[in-house]
C-alpha cells in the first residue's frame, strides 16, 4: 500500500515522494509581477516536495485580483521566474506554474484604466476586494462576451508557453475557488445564455477549450487542472455539485492530463456552495493520478493514499511553516507552528525564517 514515501510516476516525472505544496498566495513579489531573490529562496527551502506548485500567477494584466501577485504574460516575469525554477531544480526539486485568472475576483483599482473585472455574468459576488488602497466592496463585474472567449484561451496558452520558457516542470490550470474557470462552471456565478451556459458540458466549455490550447504546448502529460466542487469562498455555489463536477471529470478523462488536483474546501461546511457530496467520489470517475487537499495532516495523508482514494496530497498550511515538510513527516518530528499574520504580505519574517529541522 503507498504511503507519503513511495515514489509516484508524474507523466515524465518521478516524484520521490506524494506530498506536494499546494499553491499558496504569499503577496510577495514585486508590485510589476516579477519574483525576486526572496521568492527563490522560499521555493528553493521546499524543494524537498514531490512536486512544488507555484503561489497562483496571473495570465495578464486582467487576470490580476490581489496586490503583490506573480504574473506570467511578459519577459520581465519569464526572467525572474526562471532564477525560481533554476534553484528549485539545483536543489533536486520540480516545479509547475499555476495559470490564474481572477474573473469577478479583482477591482477596478487592480486593473488597466480602472476597467471592471470580467466574468461569465454581471454577478457581483459579496465581500471585499483585497487593493492597494485596503478592502474596498467588490463591484458587479462585466459579463464577457462570447467573442472576447477566445481571447481568454490566448491568454492562457501565451502564458503556457512562457511558463515552460520559465523552465517550469509543467503547468496547472487554476480552475478553482471562484476565480474566472470556476465561475464558468459553477450555475450560482454563470447565468449565460450562449454555448458557455447553460448546461454542465457548456458550462466546462472554456476549460476545455483552455485545456486544448494548453496541453500541445507542453503535451497533455505535464498539464494539470484544479476544480474546487464544494468551496463556498467568493461567493460560489452550484445547484447540483457533484452533478455538475462528475460530468467535469468526464470530460477531461479524454485529455491524458498529468493529474487533478481536487481541493476539498467547503467540505466542513456541508451545503454552503450547494447539496453536499463527498468529493473524493470522484476519483472513481477520474481515470489518471488524483492529488487531493485541504486539512491534511501525516496520519490521514498515509490513511486517504494507503485507502486508494488519492495518489498525491497537497498541503499549504504545514509547507508555510515547515520547509522541510518530507523529513519531518518521515521522521515523525514535531512541526513548527504557522503564523497566519505573515501568511499574506511582509518580507522575511513568516516566509523564509522557519527553521528546518537540522537548523533547529
Ligand atoms: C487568495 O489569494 O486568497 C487565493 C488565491 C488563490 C486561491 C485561493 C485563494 O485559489
């Protein structure tokens, strides 16, 4: 029965181990989008994972919803994640890029000329905006129209194609957490009318047309896509959830994708993004390797691989505070505890300031 440390066949990729860092948002790069010194230093510290995923990196200038985030669209951006890769893979380590789009998730103040964000409808999601000027009440975004579709798919297949000039292991497809795929798929956020709403297979339409501009830049084996079936955050919910996400899965089966990654958010709060299910049910759908998220720890990682249910687990929280999250998990060791005022923002201090277990 696998466990944390049995090493797993990643398309071309052997991975050592199943743990990977989940992409984690960190505020940390440069207000132009381009990671620094700090940023290596931080991936080069967790390079022990079984795969490393980067912090959720915008696609273009439109795609940003929150300060201080990584983009991928220019060759400023190319440079600066190319010394993050480039020590990632001299400390042993691998690497994919999450590809993002925001959707409605942004501000006026966020964008070029004060435009508004654009999404699938007109649907102002409750809450606040994160901006440089603090929280600020998120606005109706713009419904995008269907001809401004296939500029979307070139956002995304221009920033692939900069990702692997980035020297990037591979790429996942951010189709999660109610940013712009999410809202696509999910019925709460998508009341379109077109071919892109409606039913489930027009909904899941811009993924996969995403996904089929994606994968001949880096060959389906080295793509990989996060859904999020039950995650209430930004305002998400779904009529039918594992409706909806079991005809997803059907339709990326055809792909040959490196993976899905699945977080389980909102399963703690049965209801919240619509009927529950448990989400884990689609891995009997899924026909290539499943990473799955949210909460774990060591003892229900080892239970959820050695059950079959999963092939690889994704964790945040432990890989903030721990760099070296494998070693510790192999030898039982205690864990640092995380910060959760430094997870946003700041420098140093809560990034790359825990100890590893040899330092300590
Ligand atoms: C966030 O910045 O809060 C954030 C970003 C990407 C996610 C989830 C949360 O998928």
């Amino acid at each position: 029965m696998p466990d944390l440390f049995t090493p797993l066949q990643l398309g071309p990729l052997t991975l050592p181990n199943r743990l990977a860092m989940a992409p984690l948002t960190r505020n940390r790069s440069t207000p132009e989008g381009v990671p620094g010194p700090l940023n290596v230093e931080y991936y080069r510290q967790r390079a022990s994972a079984g795969l490393l995923i980067s912090e959720a990196t915008c696609i273009a200038p439109s795609a940003i919803g929150y300060p201080l985030t990584p983009g991928i669209w220019n060759e400023a951006q190319v440079a600066g994640w190319r010394t993050v890769t480039g020590a990632v893979h001299a400390a042993g380590g691998r690497i994919y890029c999450q590809l993002w789009h925001v959707g409605r998730i942004s501000h006026p103040s966020l964008q070029v000329d004060g435009q508004l964000p654009v999404a699938p409808s007109a649907l102002r999601p409750t809450g606040d905006a994160v901006t440089y000027q603090g929280m600020q009440p998120y606005v109706t975004p713009r419904a995008l129209e269907t001809a401004e579709l296939p500029g979307i798919v070139e956002q995304f297949r221009h920033a692939a194609a900069l990702a692997l000039a980035a020297g990037f292991d591979g790429v996942e497809v951010h189709a999660a957490n109610g940013y712009l795929l999410d809202e696509f798929l999910r019925d709460g956020s998508n009341h379109r009318s077109d071919a892109y709403g409606g039913s489930v297979d027009n909904r899941a339409r811009l993924l996969l047309e995403v996904l089929a501009a994606v994968c001949p830049v880096w060959g389906a084996d080295r793509v990989g896509v996060r859904l999020s079936p039950l995650q209430p955050f930004n305002d998400m919910r779904d009529s039918n959830p594992q409706g909806t996400f079991s005809r997803v899965v059907e339709l990326l089966n055809p792909f040959g994708l490196a993976y899905l990654h699945l977080t389980e958010m909102g399963k703690d709060a049965p209801g919240a993004a619509g009927p529950y299910f448990d989400p884990l049910a689609l891995r009997d759908i899924w026909k290539g390797v499943l990473m799955t998220n949210a909460g774990y720890d060591r003892d229900r990682a080892n239970a959820v691989l050695a059950a079959g249910r999963a092939d690889l687990v994704a964790f945040g929280v432990p890989f903030i505070a721990n760099p070296d999250l494998p070693a510790r998990y192999q030898a039982n060791a205690p864990l640092n505890t995380p910060d959760p005022t430094t997870f946003y923002g700041g420098a140093e201090r809560g990034y790359t300031d825990y100890p590893s277990l040899e330092a300590a």
